[in-house]
C-alpha cells in the first residue's frame, strides 16, 4: 500500500514495469561515487607525497621538463582513479548479476524480502525517483557471511539487511532517504527481526549522517572490498556497518 508524504511521492512495492527505472538509478547511483572516492584518496598524505615524487623524478628525468613532471603525476592520479572505479564498477556488475537480475524472485517471492520504489506523484509518466531494499536473514548470519548478535524474541538469530537505497538527484534534500529508510525499518519489525544491518562505503558521507540521525551504530569498520586487495589498498575505501537494534 503506497504511503504518501509531503514531498508528493508515494512508496510502493516494485514492479516489473520498474525494472528499467529502477537499474538506471541503481547504476546511477553507484557511479556517482566514484569521484568522491577518487577525490578522497588523492588527498591522503601518503598518495599526495607519492604524487609529488613522481612528479618530481618526471621532471629530472625529463631535463627540467614541466610536461613529463605534470605526465608522471598524473599517471599516479590515474592509477587511483582506475582503483577506485573498479571498485564500484566491480560491485554494480555483481549487483546487476545477482539479486538485482530477477528482483520478484529475489525479493518479493520471499516474505522477509522486499524492494519498494519511491514515486514522483503528479508527473506524466510517472517517475521512479528511489528505491530501497531489505533482505531478511535468519539463523544468526548476516549478509557478509559474518554471525549476528542479535536474536529475535523466537530466540533465532533474525536481522534485515538494508541496501540499494538511492534517490534521484533532483529529489534530494527533501528527507526522501530517510522516509525510505523508515519504510524498510517498519518491515523489519513486522517480521519481528532483531535489527536491520548495512554496509557504507567511506565516500558516501550524507548516508552515513542520515543513518546516524535514524539511530544506527557503528558495529564494524573494514577496508575489504570484492576486489583484489592491492585495488582497494589505493583506492583507501573504508566500509562501515552500521545497524540500528529493533
């Protein structure tokens, strides 16, 4: 049953028609943090210093040259940036692969599954503005493979898991993550798990806020990523699972 709010939107189960809306936002998404992730690393100490190195052997080796010292350091900069996009790259295909590729079978055919998608009201065709996705685990595991510690008043380990929440760019700023973010909590408590659960990548800075304002906790902080540990050691992406007890 669609909710409405202020902002003229409505939050509705998903539907096939979504799929195409949907999988641009979800690439959107995940593509817009990139840069910031790009930006970031550059800033480290240890990545500016090897920056200026590099720079500086371009200009030596080249014979005072000012263009093999600025080609030396940017080939640094964009060894980084190749780090950090494969990074995010690596995880949409994986995504897209994986439960993304059949979300009625992934996600609504399974009661302590759900994928809602926020509505623009009032627009000709309608527009699917945002999205979020809870994935219920039971038996005490978490979605990393990792053993949760909390039970559900059952007495079986039972948590959601909380990811693919995106919002169109335009509809930020109007509370709309946060409304989503309410959305997937009131699921979990229907279906009596014990906390919902996500992981947040370092750059995504204003999730990590929003989450912290709803009353979720830092549980876990990681740099491991599904790519190869040399590729997330440059791209310096830190992961922190956050969840909030139910």
């Amino acid at each position: 049953m669609a909710q409405k709010n202020k902002v003229q939107l409505s939050i509705r189960e998903y539907r096939p028609s979504d799929q195409r809306a949907v999988s641009e936002l979800f690439r959107d998404g995940v593509h817009e943090n990139i840069y910031p992730a790009f930006f970031k690393a550059m800033s480290h100490p240890d990545h500016v210093g090897v920056a200026l190195s590099l720079s500086m052997a371009g200009y030596v080796l080249g014979g005072s040259s000012y263009f093999q010292a600025l080609l030396f350091g940017a080939a640094w900069a964009g060894l980084i940036y190749f780090c950090c996009h494969e990074i995010y790259a690596g995880y949409l295909a994986r995504r897209l692969g994986t439960d993304m590729a059949d979300i009625p079978a992934n996600y609504l055919d399974n009661p302590d599954n759900r994928f809602w998608v926020a509505e623009a009201d009032g627009s000709q065709p309608s527009r699917v503005v945002g999205v979020v996705a809870v994935m219920g685990r039971r038996g005490g595991h978490s979605g990393n493979g990792s053993v949760a510690t909390g039970m559900a008043e059952d007495g079986s380990g039972a948590s959601g898991e909380l990811s693919h929440v995106m919002v169109a760019f335009p509809w930020r700023r109007r509370k709309m993550g946060s409304q989503l973010t309410q959305r997937a909590l009131d699921f979990c408590r229907e279906r009596g798990f014990a906390r919902l659960v996500l992981d947040v990548s370092s750059p995504q800075a204003g999730a990590i806020s929003l989450l912290r304002k709803m009353g979720f906790v830092q549980t876990e902080l990681h740099a491991v990523t599904h790519a190869n540990r040399w590729i997330s050691s440059l791209a310096r992406i830190t992961v922190t699972r956050m969840e909030k007890v139910l």
